[in-house]
C-alpha cells in the first residue's frame, strides 16, 4: 500500500505544524493556502508568545529553534494597574517563573515553511472552496481555485485537515450551527521597530518605564481596558491594546479590520489619556496598527471534531480570545498529538483506522482545550472590569484592588505546565462512533 495523503485546508502556522507533525507519522500532504506566496522576511503578523511545551515540540521540526536569535525569553509575567490620571504604575501580580519565549509570527511561519520536510507539497494561490467525503472509505476531495488563473482544481486524499482559522469554512460544512461569541471588545495591535532608535527618545522613555523589556510580558491595567507590551527578536517591540464596545460589522471571514486615518487618530489622542506618556507615545509612532475584533466559541462537544475523514485542529476546533496565550500554543499540541496518533495506528490495516486515529486525538486534545477557552475568556473578562460571569454584577475594579490579585497571573491557566500531548495507556473506546 502506497504512502495515505492529507490535504492540509489552511498554510498559516497551524497547517504547517500539522505538515510536519503528520509527515512525521508517514504520509505525505499538500496544503492549500490562499496567500500568493510565502510571507516576506517577517513583516507579517504580529508577536506571540509560546510555551515550552510549545518551544520542545518546534524543535524537532526546526534546528536550532530556541537556541538561535528567533526567540527572547519572557521569564517575569508582571500585571500592573495604570492610574490614568498621574500615570503613575502599581504592581498587581508578578510571577518570575514564567518561562515563556517570544516570537513573531512571520518569523515562526518562515521557520516552519522552509524546513518541510519532502513528503509536503504547498500550493500557494489555492483558495479552498469545498471537499467532498462520499463515504468513511473512499477517501476525500477537496475543491480549490486557482487564483493567479481562475481555474478550479481537485485534490484528493485520505484525510481532510482542516486548519482553517477560527472562521473554518470546513467545520460550518458539518457544524453549521456552530457561532463565533464576540467578547465585548476589540484589540488594537502594533509592532514598533526601533531598528537604529535604540538611543531615541521614545526608546529611552519606554525603556526607563519597562525596566524589564526583553525578559518581561508586561500587563497594563487602567479602568475596564488593558495593553500589553513585550519586546521581539531583532529591535521590535509588539504591543496591544483591548477596548470595550460594540461588535464591529466585518466583511469577508478575517477577523482584522483595516483601521482608516480617522480611527487611528482617535485611539491614539485616547492613548494619551488613558496611558503613561512613553506607551502612549509609542503607540503614536508605530507604522500600520490595525484591529483584531476579539472572538471565541464555546467549547464543541465530544465527537465533533472529526466527521469521518475530516478533523479539525487549532482555531477551527477552538476558537479562543488571546488571553492565556493559547492560540499557537494550542494549535502546535493539536498538530503533535495528530501527528502521533495517526502513527500509531499506522500499522493497523482495516478502512477505520483513521476514525481510530482521530478518536484517540479529541480524547487527548478537547478536554484540555475547553478548560483553557474557558479560561482565557474569564482572565480577559477580568481585565477588561467585565462581570466574569452571569451571576456577577460588576466587573474587576483596578482603582481598588488593594493586595496582590494572583488570578491575573498567567500560570492560572489550566495545564499551564503542560498538557499531554498523547493517550499513554487509556482507552478511547468511548470516542469511537459504533460502526453498527
């Protein structure tokens, strides 16, 4: 029997994890991504931070990861309240035992796409339209046009992975009923380059506010809003800012809004009010910020992560507000544990072993990722003074908070140490639909 193929729906960091993680267990793919062509340098994106589970699992995909100049340690998790007034800062809650590293997006994806192994084929320009599955034993095919020419394409495979983000065209297909939950507020993002400004006047002022940049995440607290800032490889700093409002209407299926020369303006004469003068003047002279509109969903249920050959993974199994830094994190998991279970039932020969394969990946995957979609909605409810839950009146008051308020820390977060990246010896004999 020749090598099963995976058509990988989605070519951003999640889509290439699972390139990796599943060339790993045999098989080869092709990945369908509508950007024309890889993404130049870094300039794309913005930053993220990772975790070491994360950080391990990217090393044995990409040499040297970790311990090149891609990443920067963020080692102290500090939260601090911003008196808007004197803009004077406090400290709320501060871990030095964080252990996280710092990247940027572009970086990362570059990273992944150039060390794909040769079992994977990328087909840039190839915007997927829909997949068909006939039945649990003949295989997948999954439809794309070809942008650059107009031409419609068919791609077929044993497996339809779908790394589509967290407006998935693929999981509306079988879950249709299935709804995006709008937070309550939006983020404004940008990543300031001081490449040859660090003896500047507005890097020597956030410098002398944020002591601890290049090792430090750091959290702004003022009344009902928050930012946070840290500092990327190669002289940039990312920061972001969440502001309460209503639901943006959005066109298309991206969750970034293009901000007009008007919206910019007024987010930053209000950055002068609300924050201290050196944030605020970095947010004044940072080029192109732009808006993510901040969505997650409620956790899916057991058995609907796959539907026959399908499965999902990352924001489109889980779609969550970046709170608890879970989003790339979570998604690297996604693709390691897929990666690993489709390996072990790798030698088992009858047509439903991959039903096997991807039972035993939402066994491992959706009961940790529902602990933290949960989580990261509580932690951004409470740092945007929202009422956390149906039963509180009013939210979280930074003006009044008077000891250390620990569960602003990010180590609160469920499996913040880990999560298993694979079944070890327990049954997923629940999980696996009766074939009768």
């Amino acid at each position: 029997m020749g090598k099963r193929v995976a058509v990988v729906v989605g070519g951003s960091v999640a889509g290439l994890a699972c390139a990796h993680a599943v060339a790993g267990a045999g098989w080869e793919l092709v990945v369908l991504e509508k950007a024309a062509a890889p993404a130049a340098g870094s300039g794309t994106g913005a930053g993220l931070g990772l975790d070491a589970q994360s950080m391990e699992i990217l090393s044995r995909w990409i040499p040297g990861w970790g311990i090149d100049a891609a990443t920067l340690p963020l080692a102290v998790d500090l939260n601090r309240a911003t008196d808007s007034e004197t803009k004077a800062a406090r400290t709320l809650a501060r871990d030095e035992d964080f252990h996280f590293r710092a990247a940027h997006w572009g970086d990362l994806h570059r990273r992944l796409h150039e060390e794909l192994p040769p079992a994977v084929t990328v087909l840039w320009g190839h915007q997927f339209l829909s997949f068909e599955a006939p039945d649990d034993t003949r295989g997948v095919v999954a439809t794309a046009r070809v942008l650059r020419t107009g031409e419609t394409v068919e791609v077929t495979g044993d497996l339809l992975i779908a790394a589509d983000g967290s407006t998935s065209s693929v999981r509306r297909s079988f879950l249709p009923d299935l709804k995006l939950r709008y937070s309550g507020y939006c983020a404004w993002r940008g990543v300031f380059d001081f490449s040859g400004k660090e003896s500047s006047d507005t890097m020597t002022g956030i410098r002398r506010s944020y002591p601890e940049l290049g090792n430090c995440l750091y959290f702004d607290l003022a009344p009902k809003t928050h930012a946070v800032l840290y500092e990327l490889p190669r002289s940039r700093l990312n920061w972001l800012w969440y502001i309460n409002g209503p639901e943006p209407e959005l066109t298309g299926s991206s969750v970034t809004m293009e901000a007009t020369d008007a919206m910019v303006t007024r987010m930053r004469d209000e950055a002068e009010r609300v924050w201290c003068p050196e944030l605020a003047r970095l947010i004044r002279e940072t080029a192109a910020p732009f808006v993510n509109v901040i969505y997650d969903a409620d956790p899916l249920p057991r058995l609907s992560w796959a539907a026959g050959r399908v499965v999902l993974v990352g924001d489109a199994a889980h779609p969550t507000t970046p709170h608890g830094l879970r989003s790339t994190n979570m998604s690297v998991a996604d693709a390691c544990t897929l990666g690993q279970c489709l390996a072990k039932w790798s030698s088992e020969s009858e047509p439903t072993t991959h039903a096997r394969a991807l039972a035993e990946y939402e066994a491992v995957r959706l009961p940790v990722v529902a602990e933290q979609v949960l989580h990261a909605r509580r932690l951004g409810r409470l740092k945007q003074g929202l009422p956390v839950d149906c039963e509180a009146e009013d939210g979280f008051d930074v003006t009044t908070a008077k000891a250390e308020v620990l569960q602003l820390r990010q180590r609160t977060m469920p499996f913040f140490d880990g999560a298993p990246a694979a079944v070890d010896g327990c049954s997923v004999q629940d999980y696996i639909p009766s074939s009768g």
